[in-house]
C-alpha cells in the first residue's frame, strides 16, 4: 500500500494508520532526512526477522533505530554527560550514533559488543512514527541486497511489492547516507563520513 503523508505536516490520521500497522507487526518504508528507510516496531522479533530476509542481511549486523528525541534516547542508551551535550547540539539530523544500548533494547539490535546506533532524523514523519507508536523504530535503507538505492517511493513500492505493507510518499529526500559516529567511551570516532558534518570531531 502506497500513501501520500505531507513531509512538513504530517496528517495525524495518516500517521495513526502507518502506527496501526507497526502495532500489527507490518514493515513500513518511510522517508528521512538521508534516505528512504525500511522499518518496524523495535520490539517486534518478528518484524525485525522480516527485515533481515528482505535485506538480506547477516545477523551479525545489527540494524540502527530512530527515537523521536534525546529523552526517548537515554532510555534505550547509556548516554553519558559528554554523549548528551554532544547529541543535544546535533540533533535532529543526519547522525547515527553508536553508544551502548540498554536493557530495553532487544538482543537482535545490539553488537557483541553491546552497542547500538540511534538515530533523530530532521524530518517529521519518522518521527511522528516513533512518538505515535511509542517504541522506536528500525532504520535501515531501503535498498536492494546489491545496494542500489531507491530515491522514489513508488519505486519502492513497486520493488518490494507485498513485502512492504506501507510504502510512505513523502517526496524526495537527499539520498546521502547519515555520518556515522562512535561515542564508545566519550572518544568520538568517525565510522562513515555522510550527509552530516563530521568537521567538529576531527
């Protein structure tokens, strides 16, 4: 299913009906501030299963997930003082930050070593997702086992047909990934260089 959500509005019934089908266990493609993303409720096994075939993707790499602000962050990270102030002046953006996750957080999206990326995309519509469905929700691309991207929504749609059950329109977005950043330990390291500044941590 294909449905057209304004990007700088997002229309509350529009979103409520994309939350009822995350609470069903469905697999959503939603735009960001990056790329198109596919993702589900973080608490649903099954979903998160779903994904990895649609992916295919190894086990062994963890998806990240995106909150809908820095408080929903601390209860599924353990942020410390200097992972805090350096989130608050960044975010919402095109960051993933790699910090280790808490207890909430299911065993299938941590590392072996305890780590997670978090993401708080500068756009409205995951994040009206994240706070209508209460959990956060997985953030992976939406693009082919190859890695060819989909900038298009219909074209998603039309890829991944019914293994998708809602495919979000929100118009065009940048098509550069997020930059990557460890806060393991208050060093900052740069794992992937994208669309967000990575200049302040050099």
């Amino acid at each position: 299913m294909l449905i057209e959500i304004n990007p700088e509005n997002p229309q509350e019934r529009l979103i409520k009906k994309v939350v009822e089908a995350l609470e069903r266990g469905g697999v959503i493609a939603y735009p960001t501030d990056t790329y198109y993303g596919i993702g589900c409720d973080i608490m649903n096994k099954k979903a998160i299963q779903k994904i990895y075939q649609i992916k295919q993707r190894d086990k062994r790499q963890p998806f990240s997930f995106i909150c809908s602000n820095l408080k929903n962050i601390s209860d599924y990270a353990k942020v410390s003082n200097y992972a805090y102030k350096t989130m608050k002046r960044l975010l919402p953006g095109p960051y993933t930050f790699i910090l280790e996750g808490s207890k909430l957080v299911p065993k299938i999206m941590l590392t072996n070593r305890k780590m997670a990326g978090i993401r708080v995309p500068d756009h409205p519509i995951p994040v009206a997702l994240v706070e209508g469905l209460g959990n956060p929700i997985i953030s992976t691309s939406a693009t082919t086992p190859e890695g060819d991207i989909f900038y298009d929504a219909s074209l998603i749609h039309d890829h991944f047909g019914s293994r998708i059950d809602i495919v979000i329109d929100g118009g065009p977005v940048p098509g550069v990934p997020s930059s990557v950043i460890s806060l393991q330990n208050d060093e900052p390291e740069i794992l992937r260089e994208g669309l967000g500044d990575t200049r302040i941590f050099e």
